[in-house]
C-alpha cells in the first residue's frame, strides 16, 4: 500500500506536501484561533507538518492518515524532532472512508479530495468525525483564469477545465453543500514555486545517486519536462488555497 514512486521520490525532500509555505501553514494555525487540547483529523496528511507544528505552537493533538509509507515514517520523525510526539499519531494506511474514533474539533483534507472522489465527498467523510460546532478544512486548487482550451488544462496537470473551478464558483460551492466559509488561506507565487522548484534539485540528487536504477528514465523525462510545462501552465492559470468550513 503506497503512492506511485514517483510522487515518493519527487516530493522526499518536502516537509510541506502543497503550495503553503510554513509561514503560510502557521498564518492557517493562527487564523483558525485553535486551542489548546483541539483533536485534528487530517486525511492525506503527508510528512505531518501541518499536526506536528500546530502541536508544538498551539497546543493540539491529533492523528494523521497518509498512503505513503515514506511520508509517514517522515511524519514520526519530524514529530519526535519537535517534541509532540505524545500528541499526534501517523498511521500509514488509506484514508479513503477513515473515521476517527473519537471526535474531532478540526477534520482536514489539505490537497487530497481523491479520497472522497472530489470535494462535496471529501466533506462528507470530513463530517463524520467533526464534533458539533467544528470546522472542515479542505484544500483544493481553482483556477485563476479559466483555461482556453483542455489542452492548457491538461497542461496543468487536471484531465479537463471541468476538474476544478474558479475561486468565486468554489467558494459559492460549498455554500450550496451547506456550508458557510469561516476563513481561507491562499498559495501565492512564492509557494507556488517552492513547492514545484524544489522537487527538481530533489530528482537531479536522485538520479545522480541511482544512475542504474530501472526508473531513472520516468525521473529523467519529468526532469526534462517539468519546468516548462509548471511555468508555462501551472504558474498561470492555477491558483490553491485551504477553506475552513462549518455547518450551517
């Protein structure tokens, strides 16, 4: 049970798996006035940054629910690093339908609505394991200006203009799911490029240290490729935000 390799292998050196830089994820922290003791479910939750920080600067706790078996053996060490690791577990496992056993004050989905087959599913699991009065977080790209053509969409890595929505049509949406919008957080260009840029160093180190390895063809290929295709697609038309939520 894992994620392609490729994505294990891109993305190794990040300690943030999406566009928030960690002064971003702190600003998330703050905005969200979390207390201390607060349980936080986050599904999808990567190398744990998002639990581990929040546990050090606001006090919480929490479990986190990844498919990568290296994210999460990252999360565990950046939790021991900091000190919470009496406060927040990382199961390697499948959050597709997970439900914590206890309720939660904060359920989060930051960058992986696949688990729920998009994001009014997403927010369903989400509901699940939220006390009452709680808030969804749910991250989600839109797109800054709606592509031409599908073809500049795929260039952006969706299958179809239709995958996501501009950010005025996303936030009614969750509005039309019952929900009112308590706050959001958005990526900017910086995060944007620290995000994408960083997993280039990360696959020329790779490939220089597996030279004979049966997939340095696939890394070498996305090496070639993907500075263009992020700066030339991605950087224009695709904008990434994290939208609190709660129940009407």
């Amino acid at each position: 049970m894992d994620i392609p390799r490729i994505f294990n292998i891109t993305e190794s050196a990040h300690r943030i798996h999406n566009p928030l830089t960690p002064e971003k994820l702190a600003t998330l922290g703050a905005v969200l006035r979390l207390e201390a003791g607060t349980r936080v479910l986050d599904l999808g939750s990567g190398s744990g940054e998002m639990l581990c920080t929040w546990a050090c600067g606001y006090g919480i706790s929490g479990i986190g629910v990844d498919l990568s078996q290296l994210f999460s053996e990252h999360a565990r060490l950046r939790a021991d690093e900091l000190g919470v690791a009496d406060r927040v577990k990382f199961i390697h496992g499948d959050a597709a339908g997970y439900v914590a056993d206890r309720k939660v004050g904060v359920a989060a989905c930051v960058g992986a609505t696949w688990i729920g087959g998009g994001v009014a599913g997403t927010i369903e699991l989400l509901a699940k394991s939220l006390s009452p009065g709680g808030i969804i977080l749910i991250g989600e790209p839109y797109w800054l200006q709606l592509p031409q053509t599908e073809e500049v969409a795929r260039g952006c890595l969706a299958h179809s203009i239709s995958d996501f929505l501009t950010l005025p049509d996303l936030i009614a949406s969750f509005g039309e799911l019952g929900y009112d919008v308590v706050e959001m957080v958005l990526a900017d260009r910086e995060g944007w490029d620290r995000y994408e840029a960083a997993k280039w160093l990360t696959m020329r180190r790779w490939l220089e240290a597996n030279p004979d390895d049966d997939f340095a063809g696939e890394v070498r290929a996305q090496l070639t490729f993907e500075p263009k295709r992020y700066v030339t697609f991605t950087r224009e038309y695709l904008g990434w935000g994290v939208f609190a939520l709660m129940a009407r």
